[in-house]
C-alpha cells in the first residue's frame, strides 16, 4: 500500500521545494522560477524567475519576494 506523506497544503509546498514552479497572481501575471522558500502566509521567494506572457518569457526576474495575498495559486511546472 502507497502512503500519501503530502497530507496538507504546506506539505505539498514543501515537496516542491527546489523544484520548478508556476505561480500565478491576482494581477494576472504569471511568474515560473525555482521554489526557493514560503513561510505560513505562503509569502515565497523564487530563484531564477520569470515573467511569461502566453507561454513566453516576458522579463527575467532572478531572485524575488512574492507577498502571500498577491498569489492566487502555485503549481509544480
């Protein structure tokens, strides 16, 4: 039998630490970098971030702070 160890929303965060991720914010903006670290207001930071407009690179961003309330969600790329 398979545990499932991703049992709540940080843990699923968590899991995806290091990895590629896509975030999308209340703007409508879409932001994809490396999940550097979140806290529990899911304020993140991105390494090697950018900015995609319709699938494409838009702007490179390099490391940033996304404030928890601007994000609307987070998924693994």
């Amino acid at each position: 039998m398979e545990e499932n160890t991703t049992q709540r929303p940080l843990d699923a965060l968590n899991h995806a630490r290091g990895k590629k991720v896509i975030v999308e914010l209340k703007n409508h903006k879409q932001l994809v970098g490396s999940l550097k670290a979140f806290d529990i207001h899911i304020n993140t930071v991105l390494d090697d971030a950018e900015e995609r407009v319709d699938g494409e690179v838009k702007r490179k961003l390099g490391t940033i702070f996304i404030r928890g309330d601007a994000i609307v969600l987070i998924s693994a790329e």
